[in-house]
C-alpha cells in the first residue's frame, strides 16, 4: 500500500496545472488529476538532477572562474576561484586560490583548469604552470 503525504504549491501555479489539464496534451498523455501531473513532474525533475554534475563552469572573468557545486550547503553554492600569477624567474605560474576551501589544492581549482576556455586563456597569457599545494605543476 503506497502511503501519501500533502505538499503545498502556491494557488497561482495550481491554477496553470489546472489550466493545462484541460489542453489537448494533457489528455493525450493521459493526466487526469493534478496529484497525477505533480508526482510526475517531480519524478522527472529528480532524474534530471541526478544526471547533472557535480560542478558547472558558470563563468570566466579576467582573474576568475565561477563555479556551481552543487553537492556544497543543500541545493548548492557558487563558488569562486581566483588566479594570482606570480612570475618564478622568466616563468609565469598561477595559483588558483578557491574562496571556499581557502586554498590552492582542492577540487574547485582542479576544476578551473579542467575547463578549456581557462586553459585557453592562461596559455594565451603564457602561463604554462599552477601551483597545487606546495608543489608546481604543468597546466
């Protein structure tokens, strides 16, 4: 036997479930009820989030990457990764600093560097070198 809870969803997007309801579609797909249309809807949304990533380049600034983590605080957090270059004698090395972990060696700065328009860009820059930790490493 399948037991049930009750969800609240606002007034206003039960209306268009039920405004849908009535549409050719929805007889089509063979909704009959909006407990019917909702519990599908939710099974849908879950296994698409499922399919998703862990992380998700949102965007690359001048000095910067931003990040989605979205395993990170519940539904997710964004995150930032900054790259302070420093030269080492003629060599230009970067260090990805992670606003999150508070260092040079996690899993959001290995990420950066995995995303081609930053390896792009920083070989356009003629950096060719990060610092992960305490060590340095080809980029």
């Amino acid at each position: 036997m399948v037991e049930w809870d009750t969800v609240r969803i606002p007034k206003s997007l039960s209306e268009e479930v039920e405004k849908f309801l009535q549409t050719d579609i929805a007889k089509r797909m063979g909704y009959n009820s909006k407990a019917q249309f909702v519990i599908d809807a939710v099974r849908e949304y879950l296994l698409k989030m499922e399919k998703r990533p862990r992380l998700e380049h949102i965007n690359t600034y001048s000095n910067r990457v931003t990040i989605l983590d979205r395993e990170l605080e519940g539904r997710g957090r964004v995150i930032d990764v900054i790259f302070l270059e420093k030269k080492n004698g003629l060599e230009k090395i970067v260090y990805p600093y992670c606003t999150y972990c508070e260092t040079t060696d996690c899993l959001h700065a290995d990420y950066a560097f995995e995303i081609p328009e930053v390896r792009r860009i920083l070989q356009q820059h003629g950096i060719k070198k990060r610092m992960k930790g305490k060590e340095i490493e080809e980029v």
